[in-house]
C-alpha cells in the first residue's frame, strides 16, 4: 500500500512540474529559436515572430513556428491558421499560410506597439484547432532590469 502511494505521489509530482514547465512564465525565460515569444498550444509550442521597430502601421509579415513540447519541428503542411493583432486601437487579421517545413506565414497593416498583443489560431492538418495568446513586444520575464542606477539598492 505504502508504495502505491509514492507512485501517486511522484507521478502527481511529475505531472504538476510538467504543467510548470510549460507555463507563459517558464516559456518567458526561455530563449525561443527564431528569436520570437513562445506560447503552449495544446500539444505544440507556438513560437510568434513580429516585427519589432515598425513604428508606423504598414505591411509588415507574421511567423509563426511550430514544435513539439521537446523542440522538434512539426511539419505545417496543409496547416492554416490567423493571428489577430491588437496594436493601439488598430485590430488587423492576419490569414497564415504553410511556409517552409514548420512555419506559417502570413502579412498584415500592424504597427509595432509595447502593447500589442496576437491572438494565434492554428488548425493542423487532420487535427483540432489550438489557440495561444501572445504579447510579443512586452519585457519578457527573464530579463536584465534596466541599468537606471536606482535597480541596485532597496528602497
């Protein structure tokens, strides 16, 4: 009995870091591959890619990767997906199209905003759709603080 319930407890234990591991926090921290914000979506990692200094809205283009849960590529072929970018009050839907072996590509009028935020819809083929929130331009969790000379004492 007693060792049936340190199974439980580890597989517990090891299923609640699994749900850790891949939290917007914990992805936050991770240097993502093609130098975009990495989200979970269901059984996949979606990585976005944004352009960072569009200061004015104009075309502009939309990657997004895809990958398993360990980082190998997922093919995209007959994949589709939107992003939906709120930048400012612009709202723009972008169409995303296979692009190469695991991204989807697509162009839309956006402007590089510190507050836009993408909404990533994918449907890979024969599968569900999988959904994740992006906030591609915010300050990500696991970077340096600003060098202002007032983050090195306490207050």
């Amino acid at each position: 009995m007693k060792i049936l319930q340190s199974l439980i407890l580890a597989a517990a234990a090891l299923a609640a870091s699994l749900a850790l591991a891949h939290s917007d926090e914990v992805l936050d921290t991770q240097k993502a591959p093609n130098g975009g914000q990495l989200r979970m979506a269901g059984v996949y990692h979606f990585e976005l890619v944004v352009v960072r200094d569009s200061k004015e809205t104009k075309d502009n283009p939309v990657l997004v990767f895809v990958t398993d849960h360990a980082g190998a590529k997922v093919p995209t072929v007959g994949a589709g997906g939107t992003a939906t970018i709120l930048a400012g009050k612009a709202r723009t839907s972008v169409k995303l199209a296979p692009d190469g072996d695991n991204r989807l590509k697509g162009v839309g009028s956006y402007a590089s905003t510190p507050d836009m935020k993408v909404v990533v819809a994918v449907t890979m083929a024969s599968k569900g759709a999988e959904q994740a929130r992006f906030t591609p331009l915010a300050p990500m969790a696991g970077a340096a603080p600003a060098k202002d000379g007032h983050s090195d004492h306490k207050h």
